[in-house]
C-alpha cells in the first residue's frame, strides 16, 4: 500500500477488538517511531497492552472501547513547534499503522493522563496519544459508525480549505486532495493554504493551542501528495520545492 492509498483507507477508530499486535506489526511501528523521535527530537513510545488510560473515555469521548495500545507522543515543552511536529511525525506512524492493516484514532485531552503508562520526563510535555489496534468487527463496529455520524461534520469542499491569487499548479491542488482527508479536531479543518507569487503557505488561526497538530497533519498529507518538496516548520512557512 502506498502512503497516498493510506490517506485514501484512513478513518478514526473508536472501536477496538482486544487483541495483541503482531510481532511485524510492532517490529515496524517501532522502528518508525524511533525514527521520527531521532528526526524531530521527539520522544514517542509504543504503549502495548495498557488499557488504563482509556478507562474512564467511553462516557467522555465519543465511544472507546477494546483499546489497549498506542503511542504516546512527547517532547520538550520549550520547543514552540512540539505540537506542530507531533502532528506531523505521528501521521506518519497514523499512515503505517494504516498500511499495516490497523486502526488509529488521535486523542488529545480526554485521556487519563494519571493513568497513562507513560508519564512526561523533566522538561516533557505529554501531547496526545495515537490510539493503535485491530479495528473491531460486528455489533461494536456498528456502534462506532453510528457514533461517528452523530459526532462528525462533513468535511470541507477543497476550494474552501484555499485561496489563491492565480490559478495554483496541479501539484498544490493534488496536495489540497490529501488536506481534505487529513484527520482534525473534531473534524473543524482550521489549516488554511495560500497560493500567491508562485509560493504555497499554511497557516492555522491560533498555533498556539492544538490547532498546530492538524496544521502538523495537514501539511504532511500535502507534502505526500505534491511527491517533490518540503514544508518548512512553524505557521505561516512556506512549501519549497
């Protein structure tokens, strides 16, 4: 499976079956993790088999039920891009997840964070989780989808997730495709893209709260899509090709 048909088979998962990951499952969600901590001076750990920190969500979140493995994603707190890369980074273990034929949910901060296995070093933040497993099957997948439905907007035309001064090339518009399937909170999309003067930016209303995790996300489905490029970090950067 190839990272845009990750983007394209990517959908929130509430609804777990309690069952250990397979070993190549755990072998290569680690090793990405690994990965993305060296890259982006994060600290993300796959959790298995934990599922305390999720006790006390079925009521508050939506319905969570049989999760009992997930990453937790953390880094220094005076880093004033951690949430930004956090979204990024962990979309990029979202989307193998995905390839490895597992369900993800990202959960920011509804979960109990006393119970969590992992707990902030000295000078951390604990972000978010990234919730990991076998999606569930039967009467409890039905559940889900209708919770699903009651909870969540539809998401955003693409020609309103842009503006442009001139006609934007193929490839920023093949970018905007993967935006509107990038996971958001509570599904609002809040990352806007410009086209002016032969330049792509992506900016969100306020970086300063969760809203830089979606952009974080946004920008790496982009990135997947546009093939030839990188985004600089922080709001308001610019797409170099």
């Amino acid at each position: 499976m190839t990272d845009l048909e990750a983007i394209e088979r990517r959908v929130s998962r509430r609804a777990y079956r309690p069952e250990p990951l397979e070993p190549e499952q755990v072998q290569a969600l680690e090793l990405l993790a690994r990965q993305c901590s060296r890259d982006a001076e994060l600290n993300i750990r796959l959790v298995q088999d934990d599922p305390a920190a999720f006790r006390s969500l079925r009521r508050s979140y939506g319905m969570f039920s049989g999760v009992r493995h997930y990453f937790a994603m953390a880094g220094s707190s005076a880093d004033l891009c951690l949430n930004e890369k956090v979204g990024y980074y962990g979309e990029k273990l979202v989307l193998e997840a995905t390839k490895l034929g597992l369900g993800t949910c990202w959960v920011g901060g509804t979960f109990d964070r006393k119970r969590c296995a992992v707990q902030p070093a000295a000078g951390e933040e604990l972000v978010c989780l990234i919730v990991a497993g076998k999606p569930a099957t039967g009467e409890a997948a039905g559940k889900e989808r209708l919770v699903y439905r009651l909870a969540h907007r539809s998401a955003k035309p693409v020609e309103q997730m842009y503006e442009a001064a001139s006609q934007p090339p193929e490839w920023f518009l093949e970018g905007m495709w993967a935006v509107q399937k990038a996971p958001s909170g509570f599904n609002r999309q809040p990352v806007r893209f410009t086209w002016a003067n032969g330049e792509a930016t992506a900016q969100v209303p306020d970086y300063a709260t969760h809203q830089s995790i979606d952009l974080g996300i946004a920008k790496l489905h982009f990135e997947l899509a546009a093939e030839r490029g990188q985004w600089g970090v922080g709001n308001g950067a610019a797409f170099r090709r």
